[in-house]
C-alpha cells in the first residue's frame, strides 16, 4: 500500500463570510449607530443654535448669580413670556444705548414693589426669600419707594444690590425706572463659563404667580451626549472587531502525511 495523501477542505459556511472587522450585521450595525449619531449630534448644536444666544456679561452687578466676564446662554423669548424671577437680557435705549444689559425681573404689569421689610423685597406686600443674593448683602442696600409698575413693562434689579445700575438707578425716569417687555429679547438659562449650569428656580416668587417653564436646553446637551457616544462607539466597532478577531483565530498546521 503506498503512501496516502490526505485533503482537508475547507469546512461549509452557507456563503457567510467573516472578515477581520467582524461580521457583516455588525458592520451594517456599527454604520447606523455612527449615521444615527451625527444626526442626534449635529441636529443638538443646530436646535441650539436657532433656541439660544450666547451673551458674555461684563460687570459683577449680577453677582454671585452671574459673575464679571461670565459667558452665558440665553434662549430666545418674546417679552410676553417673562415672568417674575427669570433673567433676562433686554435693550433700552435710557439705561445704555444700543447695549444689552442682564438683570432680574422682581415684579411686573400692575405689581406694586418696595424695598424693604425685615431687609426683604416685597411685591405686592409679599416678602421675597431672594436665595441668590450674596448671604452678605442685604436687599435695603438700594432702598427706594414704592413703585407701582405699569401694563406692560417690567421692573428689574440686579443681584448684587449694591452696586447694580438698575430701576433703582432710574426712578426719576417717565415710566419710574421700568422697562417694555418689548425690550428683552432672551431668558438666561445657564452659566456655561464658567461651568456653573443652569441657573436655580426663582422659587421665591411663587406665591405670586406661576413661574417660566424651563427651557430645551437640557434636552439639547442630552442629544448631543448621546450623538457623540453613538458616533464614538459605531466608530470604535470596526478596529476591536479587527484586535479580537486576531486573538481568536486559531493556529494552523500544515497538512502533510502522519
């Protein structure tokens, strides 16, 4: 009997094939999880970009609020959706012309606002607990009279009471230091540098009405997180395919006669 000669063939894979980078679904799964999170990324930074205005805020006088040079984000409202508490970022041609300024709504169109009782703000004879005042200053610091603010505008303070350019600042104006609500064009919403985030709810005022309803901003961060992990992760897919693919193929021998 002579020498036999041995054929291994390769075994049947039904026409499925396994690259290096991992099988086909995988693939097809890697390249929707990166399409899918550019649409959520790049979709986040555009929804933003048409609902907020960065602003940077060049003096202390809303303090510790908002400090000097701070860069916030503001989303962009129509004056008749300001409400009692929210900051907001107005132009008025009597406080600084053609600037935008940041200051504190306190009261509104038919409130009636006056400085102090116990060292408090009242509107409407209700005091104000004021959280975001430095727990070193105190609200009579600017005391002014009694102000009964007209339909339609606003009366606005800053937080650092002391020494923030405010109504207080332009009682002897025509409408007692107030502004239009026409006047603001956005709502701050967070401090982003540096990153101090969102600004506390003025809960203070809530006895006296319902407060703004937060804004898409939180949602906006959320889609670009995800965006960017999804990109991130369909990216990786292929190369530690690649690596594990390596590890785990198995040594061959060559096939000769035993």
């Amino acid at each position: 009997m002579g020498g036999e000669s041995t054929t291994r063939t390769a075994p049947r894979d039904g026409g499925a094939s396994r690259g290096p980078a991992g099988s086909r679904t995988g693939q097809r799964l890697s390249g929707l999880a990166v399409a899918l999170g550019l649409v959520l990324f790049l979709g986040g930074f555009a929804w933003g970009a048409v609902v907020y205005r960065p602003y940077t805020v060049p003096t202390s006088s809303m303090a510790p609020t908002i400090g000097a040079g701070d860069r916030v984000l503001a989303q962009r409202v129509d004056g008749g959706e300001v409400r009692r508490g929210d900051v907001v970022v107005f132009t008025d041609k009597n406080w600084v012309s053609n600037a935008p300024v940041v200051k504190r709504v306190v009261a509104v169109g038919g409130d009636t606002v006056a400085c102090c009782t116990s060292g408090r703000l009242t509107v409407n004879g209700k005091k104000i607990d004021e959280p975001y005042l430095a727990k070193d200053g105190l609200a009579e610091l600017q005391n002014f009279p009694t102000v009964t603010v007209p339909e339609g505008r606003l009366f606005l303070l800053g937080d650092e009471r002391s020494g923030s350019l405010d109504s207080t600042a332009h009682l002897t104006d025509a409408a007692s230091g107030t502004v239009a609500r026409s006047a603001v064009s956005a709502r701050v919403e967070a401090v982003v540098w540096p990153m101090d985030g969102m600004l506390q709810r003025p809960t203070g005022f809530e006895p006296l009405g319902a407060l703004s309803s937060p804004g898409p901003l939180r949602t906006i961060l959320a889609l670009v997180v995800v965006g960017g992990v999804l990109v991130l992760a369909g990216g990786a897919y292929g190369p530690v395919a690649n690596r594990l693919g390596k590890r785990s193929t198995p040594r061959t021998e060559p096939a000769g006669a035993r």
